[in-house]
C-alpha cells in the first residue's frame, strides 16, 4: 500500500495573516482548529511531495526538561528526505497518517515510534503552541506544521535509525547549530523569546 498523507489545499493559506512564518495567537489557532481540520483529507504522499498545492500537515512537538532545556535531534543519512540530512532539528513529528484520529495523535505516534523515553517520562499531554509555514524551501513549500510543546523528566535516545545523534541544550546553544529551516524558525519565534509556553 502506499503512504499516505494527510493535509489540506493550499488555498486555505489565505485565511491566515501570518506567514510565511509562526504564528501563535489564539485567533488563529482558532482559526486552524475550525476552519482548516475540518478539511483535511488523505492524499497518496508520492503525488503531492513535490506539489504546492496541497499542504501535508506535520505535527512539530519540542520536547523541554523541567529546567527548560531542550532535546534536539541531528538527522542521520538513513532517513528518507535527503533534503534533511545532517541538519539538527528541535521538533519531532512526521506526517499525518491515515489512522490517526487527530494531528495530537499523530505527534504522539510520532514520539513513540523515533524515540525511547527513559522509565516513566513518557510525555503524557502535549499543548499546541503555534503554527508555521514557509515557502523558503522546496521541503517547506509542501509541509504545514502544527508545534506542539510537551515536558520530559527523563531521558531521549534515538529509536529511528534516521537519528544519528540526540543532545539536551540550552536554549542559547542552539543558535550555533546547523538547523533545519523550521527548527531554526520555531528558535527564533518561540524558543529565544520566550514564547514557548
């Protein structure tokens, strides 16, 4: 069976004021939350991964410790976007899929199936922070994500053999890693400013 794909036309973009970029006010988490996820249909991934017309929403969780660090990744070069490889990202996620029942499913799916949590600090509640979108990349300009936050006491370490490498920074540290374009955005909007929570 193919994979599959969830997400959304891309002329619904227009409803929002705020991108290319995050947004994160409630008016248009509104927004998103009534107008737009009542929309979302399944496509086959292969047919719209290079195509802008439809938006495959990915659920975009960061993970912080209770001192407000956080987790971040560096992707490896096993994983199937290319375009990814190598780079550090501060969001887990993946692309919405057709059992499940929501994008908060999805992003826990998505946690359980990347990564290993250490006794029992399995996030339990995730919280939708903000939203973003952006047309800087061919990879971008065909993903939507919806960025979750969560807390974690205990310890990340790679499931995926798409991960080569997790760490746990402060916030600062992150400027000089190489991020990916979306990390790189949820830093400068969210994380630098405070905004997180």
């Amino acid at each position: 069976m193919a994979k599959q794909a969830m997400g959304f036309d891309a002329e619904l973009l227009k409803l929002f004021t705020g991108f290319p970029g995050v947004i994160s006010s409630s008016a248009e988490l509104t927004i998103f939350r009534e107008q737009v996820v009542p929309k979302l249909h399944i496509r086959d991934r292969f047919d719209v991964e290079k195509d802008p017309r439809f938006k495959q929403v990915i659920p975009y969780v960061v993970v912080l410790d209770p001192k407000g660090l956080v987790w971040c990744y560096r992707r490896s070069n096993k994983g199937g976007e290319e375009r990814l490889h190598d780079q550090w990202s501060v969001g887990i996620g993946g692309h919405m899929e057709g059992q499940d029942a929501s994008i908060g499913a999805a992003a826990f799916r998505e946690l359980e199936e990347e990564f290993n949590f250490s006794g029992d600090s399995r996030p339990s509640t995730i919280k939708r922070v903000g939203l973003l979108y952006s047309d800087a990349t061919p990879v971008d300009q065909v993903h939507f994500g919806a960025i979750y936050v969560t807390d974690c006491e205990g310890i990340l370490s790679p499931r995926d053999a798409e991960i080569a490498e997790v760490k746990l920074v402060d916030i600062a540290e992150l400027g000089e890693l190489q991020l990916e374009s979306w990390s790189t955005l949820v830093y400068e909007t969210l994380l630098k400013t405070g905004k997180i929570r």
